[in-house]
C-alpha cells in the first residue's frame, strides 16, 4: 500500500540546514496498523506529512497504491494532535466537511456519517457544537471527519496526547475496535511505547535525528489487546521492553545502536 523509498528530508533556512530524515526505506502492507516511536525531533511528524503530500522528499520516492505522492490524495486522512473542529458547526457539519470541500452531495453521505457517530460512541451528539463537548469527544468527530472519506490510508499524529490518561486508553481502545472493523492502513505517531503496542502490528523506531529506520519490531500480539491484565501479559511485556531498550539506544550516543 505505501512505500518509502530512501526517503530523506532537509529543512533550509535562516539558520542553515536541518536534516530531519535520512534514507528512510519502509513498506507499509494494506490493512496494516503501523507505529511510529521515537525520541522529540526525530522527524515522526515529518514522515507522515511526507506520505500525505503534506510536504514533497529532498530525496527519495514515496508512493501510495502504486502511485508516487506528489500532492495530498483524496484517499489519504490526517488526523493531527489537536481536532481543529471548526467551532460554528455542529457534530454532523464537521465531519461531513470533507464532502463540501471535494464538492460531493451531503445527501448522500449524511447516513454515512450518522453511522462513523454511533461507532465512535456520539450517538445523539450530532447537532451539538463542539464547546459542548470533552476533549475526548472532539477528538472522536475528527476520526469520523477523516473516516467519513473512506480512506485508503489514515495518518495520526499524535491523535491522543493531549487527552487525560483514562480518556486516551479510551479512545486507544476504540481506535483498535474501527481498524478491526473497517481494516484501513494506519500510520500511527506516538511518544507511548503502551499505545504502540496495542495498536499497532509493527513498530517502526527512528532514530535522533536526522531520523533514520534503526529497526521495525513485529508485535504478534493476539487481537483484540486491552491495557489491563489479559493471557498475553508476557508477550505485551517483551515488546513493550524491546521497545524501551531500542529507545534507549537511539536516543543516547553514548549507548551502541541496537540492529
């Protein structure tokens, strides 16, 4: 589905260069659920906006269901940090906004919404404006907002971080539930090595930057996983550790990379 071909990302500016990736090689197979980890500055954000069309490579090739990503791509949703809800519009605007701006007929696509709300747990919530609702819950109308495109790919950048901790295993919890379900490609940035392993089927771990792919770990978990205590505890725990010790590794120059 996604391939990155010795990708690399070079910023210039006033202060000269900033060389955030370096030769980034990676195949992401359809329905995958990709992790993205590594230490604040190592070019996580840059990636994704690099296979959204977000941002164009200084060297390298990305391309999407076989086609090189030369601009953003209809098939391809972001999901940032913060839900950047437009806050005049109710629930159900929102997320139908995608259909106004590819000029598509709301009609048609009202039912298609009515349903991303009563996955995500907003049933009765679709005329309220978004100050009526918690964090959490803006956060859900803007997975439907990207879900309401039926995405072949949907890219996360940190969609969870900036949630309390119980409301973010929440949403965690029910982000496995949708992939399960709808089976689309994700690309998932995350500080947590937690939230890494009950998502994802591989983790790529970049290094400081410029980053660099220092390994991709498969985590063969069964589905569904939860946070808490479950008949695959030792499993969770020796990826949860290689994780932490890949981390360790990359972030310190003073500690032998790990390959």
């Amino acid at each position: 589905m996604i391939h990155i071909d010795a990708v690399s990302q070079t910023f210039r500016g006033r202060r000269g260069r900033v060389e955030a990736l370096k030769d980034i090689d990676l195949t992401i197979a359809p329905g995958e659920f990709l992790a993205v980890i590594g230490r604040s500055g190592c070019g996580k954000s840059t990636l994704l906006r690099l296979i959204g069309g977000l941002l164009k490579s200084s060297a390298g090739a990305v391309t999407v269901a076989g086609e090189q990503v030369t601009a953003p791509r209809r098939d391809v949703a972001m999901v940032f940090q913060r839900p950047a809800l437009l806050p005049w519009r109710s629930v159900l605007d929102n997320v139908l906004l995608p259909i106004e701006i590819f000029r598509r007929r709301r009609s048609e696509h009202r039912e298609h919404a009515q349903r991303l709300l009563e996955m995500t747990g907003l049933t009765g919530f679709a005329g309220k404006l978004p100050h009526e609702l918690s964090g959490g819950m803006q956060q859900r109308v803007a997975l439907c907002r990207a879900l309401i495109q039926n995405p072949k790919v949907m890219l996360m950048d940190e969609p969870f971080s900036a949630l309390d901790a119980l409301t973010r295993e929440e949403l965690a919890v029910e982000l496995q539930r949708i992939h399960i379900e709808l089976g689309t490609t994700i690309v998932f940035v995350t500080h947590s090595i937690p939230e890494a392993v009950l998502l994802a089927d591989r983790v790529a771990v970049l290094s400081a930057r410029p980053g660099r792919l220092n390994k991709v770990v498969d985590v063969p978990i069964p589905r569904p996983r939860s946070f808490g205590h479950n008949a695959h505890m030792d499993q969770v725990a020796a990826a949860s550790a290689e994780l932490h010790e890949l981390l360790l590794d990359v972030g310190d120059p003073a500690r032998p990379a790990v390959r």
